[in-house]
C-alpha cells in the first residue's frame, strides 16, 4: 500500500484511501455518457455501474442504443460526454489495459469465415498474448466448456448458427478475462441452445462480471436479477425484477372470466373497492372475461367472488395474474415515450 | 512486434485460405510475362526495360485488387469490431495488414525471376539496371499499397474500394500527363503537382539502372504518408 502511495500524487492516495472504506468498486461504472450520430442521439445521459462477480441483463427494444453502449465500454467506439471506467480505468485514457481484461462478443458474432475453430481461437489467442503451454491450455478449455470439441477442427463457414455463436462465445473467453460484454448472445438460437448459453453465463457469472443484452425478456429471468432497460438512448429502469414490476405497474391484476355475458358486469365490476380500472378482454359487444387492475394491497379476487356470488353469475376463471417482465417492460417504455414527448412539448412552448 | 506478427499471419494465410490467391498470381505472371515476352523475340534485346515499363499500369489494377479486402472486409463482416476491441494497437494492426499484403505482392513478383534468369542465359543482360528495376517494382507496388489500403479503411465495399484505389493510384501516373494543362489554368500548380507527386521520374531512373537516395525516399515517404493516415483514421473513427 505504501509503494502505491509513494508513486502517486497525495491526492491519488486520498482517493485510494475513500476508496478503500467505501468497499469494493464497481467493475463497470459508466456515468452520463452521450453518444450522437449525426442526427441521432443513440445514447443520452446513461449511467449505470456493475459490481465484480454479478451478471446484469440489458434489455431493452431493438435500436435502443444498447450495442453502442456495449461497444463504448469496450472501448470501440469513445463516448460524445461523460466517463466509463473499467475496474477503475477510464476508457479513454487506457483502453489497451481495458481491452485485456474484456471479453467481448459482438452482436452477430463476427468472425473469420476462412478460418477454422481452431486457428481462430488460436489468433484470438495470440492477440490477447497468450502462447505456448498456456495457449494450449486455454484452446482446451474454452472448446470444452463451450461445446465445440466435435467442430474444432470445421472450417468457421461451414458452422451452423449455434456453432458459431459458441465460437463467438469461447473467443471471448480465451483469455479467461475478469469482464465478459455479450451482445445477444442468444439471438437466432434454437430453445435448447439458449438454455445452453444461458446456462453457461449463470455458472461464468459465479467468477466473472458479465453484461449480456437482449430483446428477449423470459431470457433474463433465470440468469440474474439485475437489469438494466434502456430505451431511445435512456436508462428508463436500473434494479432488481421484483422491484421493477412494482414499481412500473403499482399494484395487483386479477383476471375475471364469467360463463355467461352479463350486461352489467363491467359497471359493478367497476364499482369494486380497491379496482383501478377494469378492461373487458377479447368481445367487445359482450364480454365474458375481464382484467382488473387493483391500485393497492386490497385482495381484488375475493372482492370478485363475492360479487359473483350477489349477481349470480357463473364464474368460469378467477385467477390474480401476476405481472410479466413483458408488462413491466412495455410499461416503463410506453412511459418513458410519453415523458419524452411531453419534454419535447415543452421545449417548443 | 509479436502483435504485429500475429496479424500479419492471419492476413497472410487470409491470402492463400482464398482461391483468388492463386488466381491472381497466376493472371500476374501470364500477363505481364506474355506482355513482355512477345516483343522481347521480335527485338532480340537482353533487357527487362519493357517489363519494368509495363509495371506502372499493370498494378493499377493488381495492387488494388490485393489490397481492395484489408478493411473493407472485415468492416463488412463486423471482424473490424473485434480487431479493434483486441488489445493491439490500431498501428500494429494496420502494419500486419499492410505487410501481409506487401508479401504477397513480393511473392507474386517473385514469380517473375524466371525472366531474369532467362536473360542471363541468353544474353548478357545490364544485371544493376535488373536489379535497380526490381527494386523500383517493390517501391512501387508499397506505395501502390500503402494508398489501397488506406483506401479500403474510407468504404466499407471491396468493389468500391478497388475502384477507388486504382483512380488514386493512377494519380501518380496520370499527373506528369496533365501538369501541361493544369499550368495553362493555374500557372505552376500542374509542374509542382508533378514534381511532388509524378511517379514517372523516380520509376524510370530506377529502371535505367540509376539508384538515387532521392528516388528511393520519394517512394517510401509518401508510402508512410498514406500508412499514416490510415492510423489516423483508425484511431479518429472512434469518435464519428
């Protein structure tokens, strides 16, 4: 500690010292980065931090601005404004260091059609510095670990599409990096392959610090339960599942499916204590089935029951539905669509 | 160095992992051998003037076929976001590129030794005017290069890229034709363009067997000119 001192300014070692008490920093810190494309602004004031050793989904429609996010961080692209440091290196300034310690897989997963597994893994290798014994050891363990001893040695564009993302995947590892950045790394698999990488990110994300995107919301459930949902360029929601869906959708849902139509069934469905709103779902002219949306904690489906039962209505489905990542998703996008256009309002008034 | 190397085998055996490799090798060696061997009989002279004459227009369309790939296939295939994520320097990568493509030049030109030694079983050949003449074929096709491959980083389209490359190349020749012109619009602009930009002066004192320092680093100044300016694209792309 004091060797480290000596080399740096005071002020570096007062910043180390904070640093210090504060705990462990994050792995990844990006904060207020902006990024423009002529016209467009793909990236608008994002900040978000990932600690060591946890996997963060970044979700969000396509376009959002999450591969341009993705490539600032390792360092492909520079941001307009604002800092990203990598385990506390800042991208700008040291992005050779920053690069060794990423394993990045692009979106699409690019590679070297005229090569085979082997001899691209092996290039990918020798840039990352590896050689010799190491380089050997590291060649078997990726091809292991991610299944690709039987393609080994097939020329890359003879590889179907699962074959090549595992590729995509295993260069990434080669180097066994602290950071893994997975752009779609499921996109144009089949369900058992997903599993598979999915299953791969969840036992990598014990060791390594891992950013996996996707559009695909049922993919980020069983992997981590920390997301990130960017949309238009905007971090519209930073925290865990559970929270999220509270937050973005306030309160409970029940599903009110009735045999017969009845014709006042949507007014007193409506009278309920504790109903937000009610939405007659598939006939519009005479509805059987319902959502009610409950703006508290009051237990909305006992509150339907009794009302069944004074109507004399048949009841066929009464069920609480909870809320999906979906709802929660298109929520908080539809949300922060809105919020924008009312910014935008007000800016031209 | 080691980085430098590692791309440079890659982009090597890029080369030959491909059949236009040989193709191209093969379309080199009849054309410019075939070209200059038929007058050659018809002259009876032991000299290689001809050939080396030839060179200049022959690799406006040679080098920019070699060089037309170096980015703008991997920036097609999305390689280049790899490329440019490894931790290399975006010189040392350009570097192996570019040599890799030099090399295979040479191995192509190589192929042309038998002409040489044809001669000097035949005749008695000028053996400096051959040699100085090879030596202008090697600084010739590096600035050709040097300017294909930094043309390849503008595009992301190999066909535009070739295109490009040869219209760019043939700047150098075509100058020393039109500097008259230019001069009778702009009085002096067409003889200075020439003069700092005119491939035929240096090349053909070469070819007459004359190695001047002067002529040498023409080349290989503008050559790193261009190798330049393609790193600084590289590193300046980061922040469209």
């Amino acid at each position: 500690m004091s060797a480290l001192f000596l080399r740096r300014s005071p002020l570096a070692g007062i910043k180390q010292i904070t640093e210090t008490i504060r705990g462990a920093h994050a792995m990844i810190e990006v904060q207020g980065v902006s990024k423009r494309f002529g016209q467009t602004l793909a990236l608008d004031d994002v900040s978000l931090s990932v600690e060591p050793r946890s996997v963060l989904g970044f979700l969000g429609p396509n376009g959002a601005g999450k591969s341009t996010a993705m490539k600032i961080i390792t360092t492909f692209l520079a941001p307009d404004a604002g800092t990203v440091r990598i385990d506390g290196l800042d991208v700008s300034e040291r992005p050779l260091e920053v690069r060794r310690k990423i394993g990045y897989m692009p979106e699409n997963v690019p590679l070297y059609d005229d090569m085979r597994v082997h001899e691209y893994l092996a290039f990918v290798g020798a840039s990352r510095g590896l050689s010799g014994g190491r380089l050997a050891a590291r060649l078997e363990w990726v091809a292991e670990s991610c299944g690709l001893v039987s393609e080994y040695k097939r020329p890359i564009r003879e590889l179907s599409k699962g074959y090549r993302q595992r590729t995509g995947l295993a260069q990434a590892l080669i180097h066994d990096p602290e950071i893994l950045i997975l752009d779609e790394p499921t996109s144009g698999l089949d369900p058992r392959q997903i599993i598979e990488i999915r299953d791969l990110i969840q036992e990598l994300g014990r060791t390594k610090t891992i950013v996996f995107s996707t559009h695909i919301l049922q993919e980020v459930e069983p992997v981590t339960e920390r997301v990130a949902i960017i949309n238009e360029g905007r971090i519209v929601a930073d925290g865990r599942i559970g929270e999220l869906k509270r937050r973005a959708m306030g309160g409970s849902r029940v599903i009110v499916g009735l045999a017969e139509p009845a014709a006042d069934a949507l007014a007193s469905l409506r009278g309920l204590a504790g109903v937000k709103s009610v939405m007659p779902l598939v006939d519009a002219d005479a509805p059987t089935r319902f959502e009610l949306r409950g703006d508290g904690d009051a237990p909305l489906d006992a509150g339907a029951a009794a009302l069944a039962r004074e109507k004399g209505w048949a009841l066929r489905e009464l069920r609480e539905s909870p809320f999906s990542l979906e709802d929660t998703f298109i929520a908080l996008v539809s949300r922060d669509a809105a919020g924008g256009a009312a910014h935008r309002g007000e800016v031209r008034a | 160095m080691r980085n430098t190397g590692v791309i440079f085998r890659r982009e090597l055996a890029a080369y030959f992992n491909s059949p236009i490799a040989y193709i191209f090798i093969i379309v080199f060696l009849v054309l410019t051998a075939g070209l200059y061997m038929t007058p050659f009989f018809l002259q009876g002279q032991a000299d290689m003037r001809g050939f080396f004459g030839l060179l200049p227009f022959f690799l406006l369309i040679f080098i920019p076929a070699v060089s037309m790939r170096l980015w703008a296939e991997d920036r097609r295939a999305g390689t280049f976001e790899l490329l440019m994520t490894l931790p290399l320097r975006a010189s040392e990568v350009m570097a192996g590129k570019y040599l890799a493509a030099l090399v295979f030049y040479l191995i192509a030109l190589a192929g042309t030794l038998p002409i040489p030694i044809t001669l000097g079983i035949l005749g008695n050949p000028d053996g400096g005017a051959i040699v100085t003449g090879y030596l202008g074929a090697v600084l010739l096709g590096a600035l050709y290069l040097s300017v294909g491959i930094f043309v390849s980083g503008l595009v992301r389209d190999q066909i535009t890229a070739f295109i490009l490359g040869a219209i760019a190349c043939f700047f150098f020749v075509g100058i020393g034709w039109v500097a008259l012109f230019i001069d009778g619009w702009i009085p002096g602009l067409g003889t200075f363009l020439d003069g700092a930009f005119g491939l035929s002066d240096h090349y053909e004192s070469l070819m007459r067997g004359v190695l001047q320092l002067g002529d040498v680093a023409w080349f290989l100044v503008l050559a790193a000119a261009f190798l330049a300016l393609n790193t600084y694209w590289l590193e300046g792309r980061k922040h469209g």
